[in-house]
C-alpha cells in the first residue's frame, strides 16, 4: 500500500519549445501574456489539480483536472509537457494494491488522455513523487522519475524512461544503493528532482521513517549513473548539522544558488530555533569543479516560514513569473487536531517577504507540486518569451 509522506508523515539544458497557444492567454490591457498556475492537491477531501491565473489567482474550474480524473488517487509531480500541449502528473494510487502511475492530461481543459506509465508495467514506480523531462537532443528525451518507495517495504528508486512520442520505454533504475550510515541512511528513497545548471539531476532524499536528516544526491543523466553526494544531514536527531530535514522540492536562482524545502525536526514539538523552511545553498563559495561541499548550517539563508508554533508545511517550490519564488503551504494551526488548509505563496527574492497568490479557505487543502505552464519540464526554469 502506497503512502504520503507529508509533516512528519523535486551544463545540460532542456531545449526550449514552442508553447502550445492554448496555454497562454493573451492580456489586452498589458500586451503581456497571462499563464496558469497548476497545484496538485492529493489530500482524500481533494484529490485533483487545480489551475490558476498566474497573475490573479483566480481559480480556473474548466482548466482543472476533476477529483479522481482518470483514477487519480493522490497526485504529487507534475510538469507541463509543451511539445504537446499536455500535463503529466504523478499517481500515487494512494490505499490501492498496486504500483503508482504517470498520467497524461490535456493543459486546456483538464480532461484525462492516458497513462504514460501504468500501473502494470513491472518497471514502473511504486510511490512516484518528483518528476523531471529532460531533451537531450539526438539522445531523444528522457523522462526521470522520484520513487519514494516504503517502509517497511521497498526501497526507493530513481527512474529513467526514453519517451518516444506517447510511449515510454524503460531504461535504467538508477538506485546507487547509498549506505552512509547517519549520512543519507541505509535505504534509498528519492522526493524531489531537478536538472542543475551544470547539466547534473540533483535528487532530494528522505530518511524512512525517521523525521531527521536527508540528502541530496547528484546523478548524471547521461550515463544514468551516480555521482555524488552533495550534502546531507545526520538521521540521528542529535547530530543536526545543517537543518536539512525531509527534504522534497528543489530548484534553482537564476545566479546557481540552490533552494531546498526543508521541514520542521519535530513536526509536534516546538522549539525556537526549529521552524518549516527553504533552506538557500550557495552556489560558489565551497566549490571544487563539479563538487559542492557540504557545510553547516550558518552558512546557509533561510526563509522560515512558520515563525510560530503553527505548521507552514512547503513541500516544494518553483520560480515563476517576475523571477518571484512560487511555494505551496499546508497550514496546520494544531498538528494532530485542527484541520489542515493550503495556499500558494509568492516570495520576493530581495525581502524574503511574501505575499498570497492563492489565498486560505479557497479550496486547497494539502497542497503538494506546481508548475507554471511556461515552467521548463527539466530545469523548472520559468520561460522566456
């Protein structure tokens, strides 16, 4: 049985494309184009993805995927596949006796088209979190997906699909079965995922189940291997080095620096210190050619964004129109009580202060993956037009 870990419960660049007209608006006021903003919500109360105006907020109804489309149970990944105007999204099939899935929608009007990768395929994933497509010109394209895996249970996985068309060919499991332990912990079990600047996946990994820790790991997309460890922080609790913990969602500035979801050490208790966050990685100051070094925590900026003792839960996060940082949160007010709601969140990158673009009480309830209809399906760059 799949699960979702949530509280406590992702130089080589994608060659742009063409974005399909009926994903952009044109907005005769400004002479600007006026994108949408897609937000998975696998909460069971949920259980769709939800279009946004990316300018107003507005929810678009006739844009969305319905709860269920297609047997969605529990959508987490999502990217915007332009060469065909579709949108690819990661299920779960949460409380279902069967692998996970990539399902094909329509970016126009939601409705679903097919499984890019079924639930019966036997390479498929079993809990499919983060999800990256990556052109790799006369190589073709390649799709890499985030198995998060289980516990007790199986291991996780990185995977690696040729897509051709509509059909996806599988290639290679890209496991490198890690075992530091303390380090990275002794299972693999890959979140988030994004294509870096220097052409390397950089992969987000969580510790099951225990809530300390993480790492993120580099793979090379090319020879579908393994390169290294980028940095990681202790499963013992104790040992905190850098408050790199439960890490997911990942993505990079526009000058290297690497941004990482990073959730609260205890998900119940609070202390002052400890907080729900987006931890900020510099890109040059500790670098040896392709190896960043790992360091410790106070040289690294944050955003906290529960400076109290509610919940502000942000799994991942994706930059967006006006070069803003664009990241969903869950609100828990009582961890274990009160119920939960989401919004989107729209960071000024100068202030570190932000303001809502999707507001509170207006429908999300667990908000997980986004992605901006310009949003680049390898890079998470968001295009230029």
């Amino acid at each position: 049985m799949n699960y979702i870990f949530a509280s406590g419960l992702g130089l080589l660049m994608a060659a742009q494309v063409a974005i399909a007209p009926q994903a952009l608006a044109d907005d005769a006021r400004t002479g600007r184009f006026s994108d949408v903003l897609a937000v998975t919500d696998p909460a069971a109360s949920a259980n769709d993805v939800r279009f946004y105006d990316s300018r107003t907020g507005e929810y678009l109804p006739d844009r969305s995927i319905k709860p269920g489309s297609g047997g969605l149970r529990g959508p987490t990944g999502i990217i915007f596949d332009q060469r065909w105007n579709e949108v690819l999204v990661s299920n779960q099939n949460i409380g279902q006796p069967f692998n996970g899935e990539i399902f094909r929608y329509d970016a126009s009007d939601g409705h679903f088209i097919a499984p890019l990768i079924s639930r019966d395929d036997e390479h498929g994933p079993y809990a499919p979190r983060g999800i990256v497509l990556v052109d790799m010109g006369r190589a073709g394209r390649m799709l890499f997906i985030a198995d998060l895996g289980d516990t007790p249970g199986p291991s996780g996985a990185l995977l690696a699909f040729r897509i051709d068309g509509h059909k996806a060919k599988f290639r290679k499991n890209l496991d490198p079965n890690i075992d530091h332990p303390g380090t990275t912990g002794p299972q693999f079990h890959p979140r988030g995922i994004v294509l870096g600047p220097d052409g390397l996946l950089y992969v987000t990994l969580r510790n099951l189940p225990e809530p300390c820790g993480g790492g993120v790991v580099r793979f090379d997309p090319r020879r579908l291997a393994f390169v290294d460890v980028l940095i990681s922080n202790s499963i013992d609790c104790s040992k905190n080095a850098n408050d790199l913990q439960r890490p997911e969602g990942l993505a990079f500035g526009r000058n290297g620096d690497l941004y990482v979801t990073s959730l609260r050490q205890d998900p119940v208790k609070y202390e002052g210190w400890d907080s729900d966050k987006i931890l900020i990685i510099p890109h040059a100051t500790h670098r040896d050619g392709h190896r960043w070094y790992a360091f410790d925590r106070e040289h690294f900026e944050r955003i906290d964004l529960d400076r109290h003792l509610p919940r502000a839960i942000a799994l991942s996060l994706v930059f967006g129109p006006d070069g803003a940082l664009y990241v969903p949160v869950t609100n828990d007010p009582d961890p274990g009580n009160a119920p939960q709601y989401g919004e989107v969140r729209r960071y000024n990158l100068f202030t570190l202060g932000y303001s809502t673009l999707v507001d509170p009480g207006t429908g999300l309830v667990n908000p997980f993956y986004l992605s901006f209809g310009r949003t680049d399906p390898a890079t998470l760059d968001y295009g230029q037009h």
